[in-house]
C-alpha cells in the first residue's frame, strides 16, 4: 500500500472500522506486506518514532506520550515514511513510494490519497477551522453538562484540548504543495502496469470546498489514474 496522508492512519479503535483505522483493519487480516506513508507531518510521525526535525515542544511531549502508550503497537506490515518536508511535489513523493515498493517486484500496489496531505487547503475535515471546532465541542458539552447538574470529566477534557493543541501546531507545518503535474502522475502510475491494483481518493467534502481547489485536484489525480483503476 502507498498512502498519502497528513497522518498514519494505522490507530486501533477496539476492531471497529473507522476512516483512521482502515488499515489497522487490514493489517490485522494480514495484508498488506509494506505500508509506505507519503506526505506525513513531522509531529505525526513522532507518535510512531522519533526523529530529529523540527516540531514544536508542545507537539513533541504530547506524540511521545501517545507513542510510549503504545499507539501502533502490533503492525505486522514494515511501515516506511516518506514526511512531508523532505519532498518537494506530489509527483516526487509518489516516484520514490514506486520505487519503495521493490524494482523487480510483480506484486499488486494500491493507492490511497488523503486529501489532507496537501497544505492549506481546506476541502477535508483536516483544516485550519478543525482545532476550533474541537474546542467549541468541549465547551458546549461543558455548558450542557453546567445546565444539568452532570459532573465534568476535568482529565478527559484537558486531553481533548490537548489534541487540538497539537492538531493546530501540526497545522503549522508543512504538508504537500496543493499542486498535481496530472502528466507526470499518469506516466508514473503507469509504469507500474498491472501492478496497479486501485487508485482512491479519500476525505473529500465538497460541503466545506469553497473555493474548489480541493476538487480540482481530486479530478487531476483520478484523471491521471485513468478510468480502470480508480
């Protein structure tokens, strides 16, 4: 699998199936073999290892906590990441997620890309309004809870406001380029012939794409995978 994504959507949520635990799901049912992430923020990547680049202090306290409790524990697929900042295009991440796979190689690769890998747009959930809306949940569950007499979960709600912490100083850093090279991608992709198995695109709303640059490249990227695969 090579996965686009701002994050590493490998969490576990109890063997239920949700948007961030999909390939928890698969990996579990023993596929795939190698799970290359592209695109992935520094502050994320923390909470599966450590590195040295550049995150704030606040980001880095709260990835080693959630690491040292053990947040992608049991992956049985080997997990390569190729972050954000150390490529410059769509299209370079994806030659050397090609090329991460294994030349000679003749085994099936599919394709996920999650919108939100792409910087500063704001057509997914995953936008700079996101840390806000967190916020105002907690404060509204708080006022709810005021009116009926319910106590107040003080520890679950510093978590919470810490995650939108994080979220927001993730925010700050770089994601890919919100540009596609629609020639480029094809001529990659299809290189790889029949190893192609799928090319999704994923986490797209079209309720909070104002200015359609989020569809705009969505149409590029499903262009260049040509209809059979996509």
């Amino acid at each position: 699998m090579i996965v686009f994504d701002a994050h590493m959507d490998i969490y576990g949520f109890g063997g239920k199936l949700e948007k961030a635990g999909w390939l928890r799901a698969l990996d579990e049912g023993g596929v795939p073999e190698k799970i290359v992430f592209v695109g992935t923020r520094a502050s994320e990547e923390l909470i599966y290892h450590e590195h040295k680049r550049k995150v704030r202090a606040f980001n880095r306290k709260f990835a080693a906590g959630w690491r040292a409790n053990g947040t992608f524990l049991g992956i049985k697929a080997k997990i390569e990441i190729i972050p954000a900042d150390e490529i410059g295009s769509f299209e370079e991440g994806l030659r050397k997620a090609v090329e991460a796979t294994g030349k000679g190689r003749s085994g099936p690769v599919g394709i996920n890309v999650d919108v939100d890998v792409f910087e500063g747009i704001g057509g997914c959930q995953y936008n700079e309004k996101f840390p806000g809306k967190i916020r105002k949940f907690v404060n509204e569950r708080e006022g709810f809870a005021r009116e009926n007499g319910m106590r107040i979960d003080g520890e679950l709600k510093k978590e919470i406001l810490d995650y939108a912490e994080f979220v927001e100083n993730e925010l700050e850093e770089r994601g890919l380029p919100p540009e596609i090279n629609e020639k480029a991608v094809g001529k990659i992709l299809g290189a790889l012939g029949g190893r192609l198995a799928f090319f999704h695109v994923t986490e797209y709303d079209d309720a909070i794409d104002g200015n359609g640059e989020a569809e705009e490249i969505c149409n590029r990227l499903l262009a260049a995978a040509g209809p059979k695969k996509r």
